[in-house]
C-alpha cells in the first residue's frame, strides 16, 4: 500500500486475494483445530482398540440396535483414529454423522440426480487403483463450476465419495484423491462451499482419505498451505503431498503409487484418455445398479435375521428425541416428530460386510472390515 496525502491507497487485485486466502485460512482452520489433539498419535494394543470400541458401543446405547452396522469394528475404529482414541469425542462425532445420514441419505443419490454437476469433468472417479488397490477420486477445482447452487455441488461430492467407498478393495477402506490445480485461482474458491466441503469429508467421512496428491499447485497455495498446516494433526498432513510436473523427484511419487500405463497423461502417466462424459455416465449408471441391487439384498438378509428385535421392522421410525437421548438404557417412546427412516439406510452403505456386523479387527491392531464396506461413512 501507499500512503500519499495521509490517504491510505490499496492495491485493490491484492487486496481482494489476500482477503479471500484469508477467509479460506479461517474456515478450513475452524473446521480442523476442533479434532487436533495433543499431537501425540496413540498407539493402542488389540485389547485397548477393543475396549475402546465397545465403550463407544456403550454410549451409543438403543442406536447400536436401529443401526447395527454403523457400531462395526471397523466403522467405530475409524471414528475413533479420526479422534485420536477420545471415546466422548469420537461417540459425538459418530452420533452426528448418524443424524446426518439418516437426514441426507446419502446412499440414496443417484447419477440422474446429480449428472449435471458432472459435465465439466471436475470431480470423477478414475477407472483404475493405485498399486495398492486403492480408488482413486480426481478432484480439478480450477475447472470452471457449471452450476451455481452449492447444495448440489456438496451432493455431487458426497455422491463421489459412496461410490468411490462403494468401489473399494476387499481389503481396503481408504481412497487416494488426486487434485489437479490446472487452471485454479483464488478467484475458483467458493468460501461457502469449502467450508462445507471440510465439514463433510472430516465429520462425516473420517479416515477414508489414504492420500492427498496436489499436481502442480499454484505458488499462491504453498502459502496457503503453510499457514493451514500448523492446526493439523501430523498424520493428516503427512498424507498431502505436493507433486509438479517439472520436478523429477516429486514425480516419483507418482511413478510409486501408480502404473503409469494406467496413469492419465495429465498426471504424467501414459494413458492418453481423459473425462469422457459419454462413458462416464454409463459406468455410474452400472455402479447405481449394483447399489440398489445390493440395497435390496441386504435389506432382506438384515431384516430376516434381526426380525427378532422389536425395533427393527421392515418400515420404522426414529424420533429426534431417541436421536438426542441415544445413550439411554432404551430406546424412547416419545412419538412426537417422527423421524421415518428409509429401510435402504440399512443396506449397502452400512451393510458391505456380513449382516450380523460381527467383524473384528486385525490381531495386528490395525482395524480392517472383513469384507469392504461403507458402514455410515
């Protein structure tokens, strides 16, 4: 700035990308400050996850029983990682992704609903894994937004992520994000939105993200990063890395975790194919399929083998007060505002496991499914 005159002069491009790097600063910072811990990542034995995890269990009281599957061992254990071991922390965080799926029904969306947000080629699902077997979501936030309503921007993104989580290995709970900064300005930020976009894949879906690869990165966000990373926890930013296209030793990061047959030439692989809409839709319409025919599936199997609990008829309700007093020794009778809950909810999102929700984790400690599932996020 200049001062002339006693008038303060503003450069007012400068101005207007300071202020907005600063509001994206402060949104993503108070969206993650609220689960830093001490920085000290616990190491628990098999026997202290377990008891952790039924403790959590405990608290949860009657909404173990309305929705067994999102109380799995690997469900609980991932909600629990995300809070550093905390049992009131991660029973909270649990109990509010609880009341957001059943609101939100995210396993519900469809590609028909949400098609049009994809027509631009700005988030997808790529059609190979990494070397791991991991699924891989490109993100490429400078791609120009062809809508403007943010709620379906967000529904598109959590459409993303339950078919990407519906996609997983068998022995895999996590995805790879690979985000493409081509074309991206302050000017392509949405405040709104990324402070949604934060919200949902903390709160809602924790510890799903196994790597976070920023390709070629504007200048402008390396400050930004700087300035975010002191609010995360250790494990989390270990997981972003910055990779350039002119950097030899950054690319080989991407020469480790991808064939590069299989890699797209934007990412410098060697596959030539890009977004194709046309092909896209169609495999995400086979994908939505194989949902609801799996909803239907696990439905049935659920219900014949819990038609012994009282609570868990083919069509039930769940009030806001059962919502808000689940750690309770029964489940409420009050039936004022009656909460009616879709019977798919208990399906393929919490359901990619054997219905009786026995799974267990490693004896090695490290939590897995035993088979690959989608279990409330």
């Amino acid at each position: 700035m200049n001062h002339v005159s006693g008038t303060v002069h503003v450069n007012h491009q400068g101005s207007s990308w300071s202020l907005c790097l600063l509001r994206l600063v402060n949104c993503v910072r108070m969206n993650i400050v609220k689960s830093k811990g001490n920085g000290v990542e616990k190491s628990l034995s098999f026997e202290e996850q377990k008891a952790k995890i039924n403790e959590v269990r405990e608290i949860l009281g009657p909404m173990v029983n309305m929705l067994p599957n999102l109380c799995s061992d690997a469900s609980v254990s991932r909600y629990l990682r995300a809070r550093n071991w905390n049992v009131e922390k991660a029973s909270k965080m649990l109990k509010e992704s609880l009341k957001w799926r059943l609101e939100y029904k995210p396993e519900t969306i469809r590609w028909d609903d949400v098609a049009h947000e994809a027509e631009t080629g700005k988030i997808y699902r790529a059609d190979y894994l990494d070397k791991n077997g991991r699924a891989v979501l490109v993100m490429r936030p400078g791609f120009q937004q062809n809508t403007s309503s943010s709620k379906g921007q967000i529904r598109y993104l959590v459409y993303c992520m339950e078919n990407a989580i519906f996609n997983l290995a068998a022995n895999q709970e996590q995805m790879v994000w690979l985000i493409d900064f081509q074309g991206w300005t302050m000017g392509s930020v949405s405040i709104k939105v990324t402070r949604e976009t934060a919200h949902i894949l903390q709160d809602y879906y924790p510890e799903r993200l196994a790597l976070g690869i920023l390709y070629n990165p504007p200048r402008i966000f390396e400050s930004f990063w700087k300035v975010v990373r002191p609010f995360l926890e250790h494990k989390t930013y270990k997981k972003v890395k910055f990779v350039y296209s002119d950097n030899t030793e950054s690319q080989k990061i991407m020469t480790d975790l991808f064939e590069m047959d299989k890699l797209e030439s934007a990412f410098g692989g060697h596959n030539p194919a890009g977004f194709d809409l046309n092909k896209y839709a169609e495999k995400m319409k086979e994908d939505d399929q194989k949902m609801s025919a799996f909803v239907e599936s696990a439905s049935s199997v659920f219900f014949q083998e819990q038609s012994h609990v009282s609570v868990l008829q083919p069509e039930f309700s769940v009030t806001e007060h059962q919502l808000e007093s689940s750690s309770d020794s029964s489940p409420s009778s009050d039936a004022e505002s009656p909460r009616r809950v879709d019977t798919k909810i208990l399906s393929a999102n919490e359901m990619k496991e054997q219905p009786n929700c026995k799974n267990t984790i490693a004896e090695s400690g490290v939590s897995r499914p035993l088979i690959h599932m989608n279990d409330f996020a």
